[in-house]
C-alpha cells in the first residue's frame, strides 16, 4: 500500500467553489478536495466562515476552532463582499471557471445575492451546483433553522436513542450535516458523470432533514408497513429498538461488552449461563426481551470483558469490546489503517486529524496542506482571474 498527496487523484483539474459555512457544505467541499479537486473557500471578509468560531471544549489552533480546521483543510480562502459589486464581478468570473459551486444558505438568501442557480446557470452552462437546506425550499419548516440537533428532534431519530424510560436521546454527533454533506458528493459526482456525457451542468438539492430520513430508511420502512406501530425501546441496555435480546452493551467485571444479534440458546451454553437456555423460541428473544437482557446484565457483571470474549469469539459469536478513543488510538488494529494526518497551514500550524477514508487503486489519499486564513489566497486568485 502506498500513500499520496497528489498526481492520480481523480478529481484533479476540477474547480469547486465553496461557499458554505458550518459543517454539511464545507464537508462536501472537504470531501471533493481529498479526492483532487481544487477547493475555493469564498468568505466574508467581516468573520468568514461562522465555523471558525465554533468551538469544540474551547479548542483552538491559529485563531480558529480546531472544528474549522478539521473540515477545511486542503482548501483556498478567498474574501468577497457579496453585497458589493466589485466583489461580486470577481465572485462571477471564478463561478464562470468553475466545475462545481456548493452554498447552504437559507432558502431566500442566495437568491438575494443573486448567485441561484438560475442566474449562476446562465453563465456557467457547464456548471454543477449543489445546494444544502434543513428542511427543503418549499413547505412550513423550510425558514426554520437548519441545525443538526433541531433536525434530529424533528426527524423521530432522538427517541431511537437510550433506554425505555430515558427522554429522547439525541447522536453524540452532527449526524444529519455529515449525512447532508455526503448526500450532496454523490449527487455532484453524478451529475459531473452525466455532465461527461452532456456537456450540461445541473443542479443537485439535498437536505438535512431528508438525509436524515434516509438514513432511518430500514426502520421508518418497518414503521410505515406494520400498521403504524411505534418503536420500543427496551428498558435494558437499548441498542436498536428493533431488534431483540441479546442486541446491546453490557457492563463486565472491568469493562463492557457489545454483542449482536444470535442465538439466546447459544449464548447461554458459552457463557455457562443456563437461564438463558430456556429462551428455545426464536420469538421469544424479542417478546420476552427486556427480561433476557436483565439476566444478561447481571450475569456479565461476573467476569472481565475478555474472559467473555475468549469464549465467544472462537465459536463465531458476533461480540467486541467496547473502546474509548485513547484505547483505539493505541491498538493495532487503528494503527494498521493509517488513519490519521497531520496538516500544516500556512502560518506553520500542525493539526492531527483523520484522513479520507476512500482508497483508490490501494492508494491512501492524504492532503496536508491545512485550513486557510479569511482571504490568504486573495492576491493569487485575484491575480488567476485577471490573467484568464
């Protein structure tokens, strides 16, 4: 295996503008950026991005949150006024260069700007425009702030989380934004494939709440095909509200342990626990659930995550320890992916971060050049435009 930073990716050549802020669109930007394509950040010059003083535990690198430099890295900043018109002629000639246009500004803003898709579409033929939304462009929510959590709560995902009697529990992560983002790539490279073939951009729409619909797909299916039944969750160690006994995270006598769907039955004989072996019925490890699970609880509580371990693992039963980040970061396991980068900025600033997750002919794609300052790239740009 080999790794690279630049020469084969196959978005090499292609020029996305970015103009999102926050986490969905830049981490669609990210995402064409680690797969080659040359990334423009267009900023306010007030502020810029509202991400670069979104903080995770007040963390930060260069003046910004290590959250901005996380998703922006391998990318160029330039600074425009929107609301000037010199600014906006240079913002024009980019988007009459460019390959790919991203934006997630409420619905009514852009077309303010006057950057829609209509007007930018008419300079631009060619070009492919994506755009992220909470709720969609029509409909009663579609002005309603379009943050993760709020999504999350509207979406029925939050009362998938925690046990029975606990209140709706939301991801411990922007699920919807990071749905959203990778929503919006595949559409942009299928819209760039049709482009191949066309010569005709397009416009690609997607939206927090509908990725995060999708991504309830298989149980919202279940749910709109057994007569409406809501879901329930058990009231011991609730994992999926769908599954039965023994699904879910257990406490050890040092640890925990998760196990996967399989036989009751089985699962009594390998861990020498008979009151599990009565459960003969198949059926019975969903209705009689709550009560498997208890024995479960009680009985693992017996003996360190290994030992458990060592007993289901030879005969094939579906089970893991349970990690927190450090114990990953040092097992091997982690370390053989190659899993991590350090990017630099321009101002000499490291950040340790994940790499793109995408292989491409055995090929790690690795990007470190680091996220950029509010309009570092102005003077090249500017000087691009003028010269072409």
């Amino acid at each position: 295996m080999t790794t690279t930073t630049s020469g084969f990716k196959p978005l090499d050549g292609l020029l996305v503008l970015d103009f999102a802020q926050f986490l969905s669109g830049p981490s669609a930007a990210l995402r064409l950026a680690d797969l080659g394509a040359r990334v423009i950040k267009v900023e306010r010059p007030d502020g810029g991005d509202l991400c670069r003083r979104l903080y995770v535990s007040n963390l930060e690198l260069d003046g910004d949150s290590t959250l901005f430099h996380s998703i922006n890295r391998n990318k160029e900043s330039i600074s425009a006024d929107l609301k000037k018109p010199e600014d906006l002629r240079l913002i024009r000639s980019l988007i009459e260069k460019a390959d790919v246009m991203i934006q997630n500004f409420r619905p009514g803003v852009i077309e303010r700007i006057g950057l829609h898709y209509e007007a930018v579409s008419e300079w631009n033929p060619r070009l492919v425009y994506g755009e992220i939304t909470g709720y969609g462009t029509t409909g009663p929510w579609r002005s309603k702030p379009g943050q993760d959590l709020l999504v999350q709560s509207l979406s029925g995902l939050a009362w998938l989380n925690g046990n029975a009697d606990q209140p709706p529990v939301p991801f411990g992560l922007s699920v919807a934004d990071m749905f959203a983002g990778a929503h919006l790539v595949q559409g942009l490279l299928a819209c760039l494939v049709r482009r191949s073939v066309t010569g005709k951009g397009g416009r690609v729409e997607v939206s927090l709440l509908e990725s995060i619909l999708d991504f309830q797909f298989e149980v919202l299916t279940t749910h709109m095909n057994d007569g409406g039944k809501l879901p329930e969750r058990s009231s011991v160690n609730n994992a999926n509200a769908y599954l039965g006994a023994p699904y879910g995270i257990y406490e050890t006598e040092d640890g925990y342990l998760a196990l996967a769907m399989g036989s009751v039955v089985q699962l009594g004989k390998l861990l020498e626990c008979e009151d599990l072996e009565r459960f003969h019925e198949p059926s019975s490890w969903f209705t009689h659930r709550d009560g498997i699970k208890a024995i479960l609880r009680n009985h693992l509580k017996s003996r360190p995550t290994a030992y458990w371990i060592s007993r289901l693992e030879p005969a094939d039963y579906w089970c893991a320890d349970v990690l927190n980040w450090k114990q990953l970061l040092e097992h091997e396991a982690f370390r053989e992916l190659k899993m991590t980068q350090q990017t630099v900025t321009g101002n000499g600033a490291t950040l340790t971060t994940t790499r793109c997750p995408i292989r491409i002919d055995g090929q790690l794609l690795l990007s470190p050049l680091g996220a950029p300052k509010i309009g570092e790239h102005n003077d090249k740009i500017i000087s691009e435009v003028l010269s072409g």
